[in-house]
C-alpha cells in the first residue's frame, strides 16, 4: 500500500493535469510517482521539467538509449517500480528484442557497443551504495562520448537515483501497463511486482 495515495487526474491542479499529459507519450500513463507529486504542485511540475530536460536527446544519446541508462539504474537499485517503466520505454523507443532482453546482462552482449557498454557500467556504478565509479570507469566513458554527452548520461542516472528512491520509499503502486511488461520481460532477472501493488 502506498504511503501516500495518488491524486487521480480530476484531484489535480487544472494546469498540472495539463503539464504531465507527457507522460502518456513514453508510458502510456501518468505515472503514480507523479500523481502522488501532485500533491505539491511545485514539486510535480519541476520534476516533470526535469524529466522532460533529461530525456530529451540532444546528441548521440539516444532517447532508445537513456531509457536503457535508466533501466540499468534501476535494476543496480533494485528499484522493481522503475524497471518495469523503462523496460516498457525502452520497447516504446524503439529498443529491438535483442537489446531488451539482453540489457540485464549488458557486459556479455554482443548487441550493445563498446561505447554503451562503458556507460552501462557506469550507470550500475554510479547507481550503487556506496557509489563504486572507478578512474576505470571514468577513462572508458571519456574514450567514448564527448562531456556533453557525459553530462546527458549522468543527468539520466541522477534523475533515476531520485526516482529509485521515491518509488521505493512511497511504496507507488505499478501500474497495469508497465507491470504487464515488468512480467512479460523481466522474469528470468527475479523481478517481481514487490511492494509496488
């Protein structure tokens, strides 16, 4: 049960509702960790901003790709709210069947490049408590993309560390589409809906 409930659309601030119809685009729904933000209006719609900054592509970080980014963050969380939203992202955005079942165990697959893998495993570093980034870590991501696209990488790891956190600590309840795709893809890596019900 969730710690505090969402606002259905209707209990929400009128121009709030209108700011977060953006998430029917990449998931289909307005997520519940939003809904439950609504209950502060300031902090729904900054983070939406924030959202919508960070996952916009700007360079040779894909859209497909950051929601992989953020996917690997959350499984290194352990975060079962947010890898069933970008596993079903991922799919949305154009990730083929390879990489979306591969994506768990990025280092052994022959469907991400050098450059991706490099900044999966920073994204599973950077996720982790205590943080376990590397001078290895940061050599390999430098061999790869330029800082613009470093900063576009983190941004993407740190918006998934405050969500991670939220859901988990909320209790959000998942809702049916991306807990659909959670158990259609996610099974073999012991996902679980959890607390998320």
């Amino acid at each position: 049960m969730p710690l505090v409930p969402p606002l259905t659309e209707d209990q929400m601030d009128p121009a709030l509702r209108a700011e977060v119809q953006f998430f029917k685009g990449p998931l289909g729904v307005i997520p519940n960790s939003v809904r439950t933000m609504a209950h502060r209006p300031d902090i729904a719609r900054a983070f939406t901003a924030l959202n919508m900054a960070v996952m916009t592509s700007n360079a040779g970080v894909t859209p497909e790709f950051k929601r992989l980014l953020g996917y690997v963050s959350s499984f290194a969380s352990g975060c079962m709210y947010c890898q069933a939203h970008m596993i079903l992202a991922s799919e949305r955005f154009g990730a083929s069947e390879a990489r979306l079942n591969d994506v768990w165990n990025f280092a052994d697959s022959p469907h991400f490049s050098d450059a991706e893998k490099a900044a999966l495993a920073f994204a599973h570093a950077a996720t982790q408590v205590p943080n376990a980034v590397t001078d290895d870590h940061h050599a390999a991501l430098r061999a790869h993309w330029p800082e613009g696209e470093l900063v576009e990488i983190m941004g993407v790891i740190a918006l998934f560390g405050f969500l991670n956190r939220w859901n988990d600590s909320m209790g959000s309840a998942l809702e049916d589409l991306p807990r659909a795709k959670g158990e259609e893809r996610l099974g073999e890596t012991g996902w679980t809906v959890g607390k998320h019900v």
